[in-house]
C-alpha cells in the first residue's frame, strides 16, 4: 500500500438551507445554519481515510479558530504531522444548499494561501516513489508541489477545481492523474461543455499523453481513462439527493485510495461512485462521507449494474 500526501484546503464551512440561490440585490432569510469541518482538501483526506488509505495531511489553519477541523482530522485517523498553525484566520466558506440539494460556494482562502516552498520541501522529505500527492486548487504555490513530487516519482493527482484559466499555465503534464468534471475538461481542450464526453475525454488524453483521466459528469456518471487503456464507464447510483456538497471529493478519495491499495480500476470506479452516492443522501461536507464497511454493504444490496461500454 501507497502513501497519500494530501496537501489540501481547510475549510470551516457555514452551510445555510435556503428556498433559493439568494439574487442579485435581494435578502433572503435562511431557513436554518450548521457548522461544519470541510474543504476539498479535509473532504478529500477524510474520504480517502474512510476508503482505508495511510493519509497524510499538509497544509495550514489558523490558530484560533481551527479546533473544528483538527478534530476532524484527529477522528478520522488522518496524520496531521505536516499540518501549520497560522496567527491568521482558517480558510472557510458560505454554502447556499436549496431544496433541490444543490449548492454554491462563497470562498474565502485564509491560511491555506500561506504555505511556503520550505514547508513543501520539508513535507516532501518524508514520501518516496510511488507514494500519491493529492492537490486541489485551494492552496498556494502548487507548480512547485507538482514539480518537487513529480521530481521524486511521486504519482501527483490534481483536482482541478475551482479551475481558473491559470492552471493550464501549470506542468499538468506532470500530473499522473487529473480529476477534472465536463465544464473543467472542455476548458482545457478548447471545447464547449455540451460536446461528446468521449469526445472531450480524447482531446485531453492527445493533449496530455503520459497523464491518466477522470471525468466526472454529475447524475450520469464517470469515465477512466488510463492512459493507452480503454476507458471506463461508469453510471451513476440512483439515489434522492439531499446535498451534494461533498459529493466530488467522496469519489476522489474512494476512487485514489482503491487504486493506492492496487484493486482494479473498473472496481476502484464502481466503488468511488457508491460512495459519492451514499454521501448525496446526507447533509454537510465531511459528515457525509461513508465508511468504507457502509460503501461495502450498499454494494452487496444493490442491483444496480453501473459499468457500461458506454454512457
């Protein structure tokens, strides 16, 4: 089994329920506010905990205002060696959660824009080849976190979200694995979000060779492609969604924690999607991400055939 280095986001996330998205202009109370511990990075290390991974955390918080989210790491057996304490404050955020369960995102940075090159050296210091670097685009100075584990043969999985048109300036080149969703992907080869996943999916393999890639594509599914390989399909579990704001990094870190225990990608897929489909049926970010025994019986009691030639 593989190391994981997470070097993530952390983030205090302030979840309101609401009717609607609020509007340009308008004040819209809240129907009720909850408190979590969240961030794609903490989300992911979480999920990639619960899969069974040796998880390492990186990154920084904010002294005062962080006990939510290092008990979060402490409950999850997530190693937090590499973790910063800042005088500033955490990252956190707003979430708008509708009834429909769906949501939008207020983001504010915080300590995880603080990270310094000699922190990343340090970190890097304890990984050797083959271990797994995870990375979102939450936190700072990420070219250098690509080129320093890449540089020691470490296999750099990339999140590319929020995706801005900076990171394609990044060594993704380096990346053996990008996790990217339709609007992302079509972005980076220049093609509008309606076209052929298949299509899109080509584009960024001829564009990016040596690099595999995940394509998330919501309610219909996923598709793997490694490398030179056939790609992947896979469907998505049909379930009544509450919220869907961990729902992403759920299957990120099923999905990379499987294929750091060496199963078998196809599995490592079904898997990945099983458990981002047990966390839409609950509220909150990090709280909805199932155990792995949870994951297990979900799919020795469903019917539900996902893997597909073809979505």
């Amino acid at each position: 089994m593989s190391k994981i280095l997470n070097y993530g986001s952390l983030n205090i996330d302030y979840v309101y329920n609401v009717p609607h998205f609020v509007m340009p202009g308008e004040t819209l109370a809240a129907i009720n506010r909850n408190v979590f511990a969240g961030g794609k990075g903490l989300n992911q290390s979480v999920a990639l905990s619960r899969a069974g991974g040796e998880v390492y955390h990186a990154g920084a918080v904010g002294k005062d205002d962080s006990q939510v989210l290092t008990d979060a790491i402490a409950a999850n057996n997530i190693n937090d060696k590499f973790l910063m304490r800042r005088n500033g404050p955490s990252g956190h955020t707003f979430i708008q959660v509708d009834t429909s369960g769906q949501n939008c995102i207020l983001l504010y940075g915080g300590a995880n824009q603080t990270i310094t090159k000699e922190e990343i050296d340090c970190t890097l210091d304890s990984f050797t080849k083959g271990d797994f670097l995870i990375l979102q685009n939450e936190v700072n100075n990420i070219e250098y976190m690509i080129r320093q584990a890449s540089a020691k043969g470490m296999r750099v999985c990339f999140n590319v979200s929020p995706f801005t048109a900076e990171l394609l300036k990044l060594p993704l080149n380096l990346c053996s694995y990008l996790i990217v969703n339709e609007i992302e992907g079509s972005s980076m080869v220049d093609m509008t979000e309606d076209t052929d996943p298949y299509i899109i999916l080509e584009a960024l393999a001829q564009k990016f060779p040596e690099t595999s890639f995940v394509l998330t594509l919501g309610s219909r599914g996923s598709l793997f492609k490694i490398q030179s390989k056939d790609v992947i399909s896979c469907k998505s579990f049909k379930v009544k969604a509450v919220d869907t704001t961990a729902a992403g990094d759920t299957f990120l870190g099923y999905l990379i924690a499987n294929l750091a225990n060496n199963i078998d990608p196809a599995l490592a897929l079904k898997t990945a999607t099983a458990a981002s489909a047990i966390a839409v049926t609950r509220k909150g970010a990090s709280p909805s991400i199932p155990l792995n025994n949870e994951v297990t019986k979900f799919l020795s009691k469903t019917k539900d055939e996902v893997l597909t030639d073809k979505l």
